[in-house]
C-alpha cells in the first residue's frame, strides 16, 4: 500500500472545456486525451444552460479564501490553491478520498460565488447562476515528497 501524501486536485470552470475541445478532451470511461471534434463541441455547446464562466479577479480570491477557510475548518492541510478565470488547482491533504473533497470545495464555492454575486436561495434556485464548475474534475494521489514539491511549486 502506497502512503497518500496529499491530493493534487483540479476542476474547470462551467463551459470553459467542453467535449470536443481544440485542447482535446477526456470522456468518462475511456482512458486517454481524446483529439478534437468540433461537432461534439458545437453540440455540447448547444445543450449548455448556463453561460460560460470566467472568474473575475474578486471571484477568484472568494474561491481561494473558501477553500482554505474549508480546510481550516475540516483539519486539512492546504499546500496551495490557484484559482485562475477558467480552471482551479488545489493541492490538499485531507482525511477522506479526493472526489469528496473535491465535491465539498466545489459546493461551497459555488454557495460563496453565489452569496457574494446576490443570488440568494431563492433566486438561485429559481432562476439565478447554478452552475459555476464544470461536473467532477481531476484527482492525482501525491505518494512521494518529491511529487508533493513539484505540485505545490506548479500550482
């Protein structure tokens, strides 16, 4: 058994990175960097429901402060966190497997961007901003010290 170390975790904003992508793309269940394909990306874009989003500079320094109050709160160790427009990167040690903690950042940055954008309970649900992020995002396990400082520098 591998000791985990920490977990390099990130996730895209909503519509910034869709199937099809020029970047290539990745699909569940199948391994790999898929090659670009504008019609899955004209079609994904099509069933959007929201906007794409960009973080502004304020929205931005909202998520970095949520994610490190949410690591404070929960006992996590936070090594770094870079929340750039279009994508966020955190590197973490937490007590539980990294789709959760990933899960628990993304949830409560949405309810922050939210709070702070004026979208109250009722208006979000209703007809406000539901989705800041993009579904899941990528998990890697840190199992070495030399992999920990390498991800912490990057991000």
């Amino acid at each position: 058994m591998t000791d985990i170390l920490a977990y390099h975790i990130v996730w895209t904003m909503y519509g910034t990175w869709l199937p099809g992508d020029w970047r290539g793309w990745v699909r569940k269940r199948i391994w790999g960097i898929l090659p670009p394909d504008p019609d899955i990306e004209r079609q994904a874009r099509e069933r959007m429901a929201e906007p794409m989003v960009l973080l502004t500079d304020e929205q931005r320094a909202i998520v970095e402060r949520t994610i490190a109050d949410h690591c404070r709160i929960g006992g996590w160790t936070l090594h770094a966190v870079n929340a750039q427009a279009n994508h966020v990167h955190v590197v973490v040690t937490a007590d539980r497997d990294p789709e959760d903690v990933r899960d628990q950042f993304k949830a409560w940055c949405s309810r922050k961007l939210s709070d702070a954008a004026g979208l109250t309970a009722p208006v979000a649900q209703g007809g406000g901003r539901r989705r800041w992020f993009t579904e899941g995002g990528d998990e890697e396990i840190i199992d070495t010290e030399e992999y920990l400082r390498n991800a912490i520098r990057y991000v």
